[in-house]
C-alpha cells in the first residue's frame, strides 16, 4: 500500500491595505475598501449593504496605490468577497513589489 506524503500548500502573506477600490462585476458597479493583499488576491468589503457576489464573477476594478487589477471572486463572505488576481490581466510583479513595500515599513 502506498501512503502519500503531506503536501502543505503554500499560502501567500496576507498584509492589511485599508484603501478605496471601486469597480465592477457583470453589469453592476461598486465601491468598497481591501481589507488584505497578497500577491494572489485581495479581500474586498463593499461599501454599500446587500450586494451579492456568485463565486466565479470576473471583476475589474481598480484599487488606490496599485492600479488596476482583476480577476475572478474565489469567496463570499458577509459584507465582501475575495478575488483571486487574474495572471493575464494583473502585474503580478507589481503587486509583489508594492507588498516589499509593506514589508519594509512594517
């Protein structure tokens, strides 16, 4: 019998990033706030009560200090989503070096 070894999954840094992020999923515009970057996703509260989000939504938005970004939601959760950056749409070297930012002021 062959017995798989535990693979931890990484997980990328999460940092606190209190700023507006305004944008859009289907035909719907908001406007909200991250709660956290990492340099695969944000975590994003909408500013406006009973907004709802299906897992898997494209979104474009743009975000105060990194630009522009998008992907797709990866999680719901009440008052916001989570949205994993879209590779093909998203400087992901920008957003990593913009978290080395953080890091350093931290």
């Amino acid at each position: 019998m062959h017995v798989a070894a535990y693979q931890q999954v990484d997980r990328s840094t999460r940092h606190p990033y209190h700023r507006p992020a305004q944008g859009r999923f289907g035909n719907r515009a908001f406007t909200g706030a991250v709660e956290n970057v990492s340099d695969t996703g944000a975590a994003i509260t909408l500013g406006e009560a009973g907004i709802t989000v299906d897992n898997g939504t494209f979104v474009d938005m743009h975000v105060e200090g990194l630009g522009h970004l998008s992907g797709r939601v990866a999680r719901t959760y009440d008052g916001g989503f989570a949205v994993q950056f879209d590779e093909d749409g998203v400087d992901l070297d920008a957003i990593a070096d913009a978290i080395r930012q953080f890091d350093r002021h931290a």
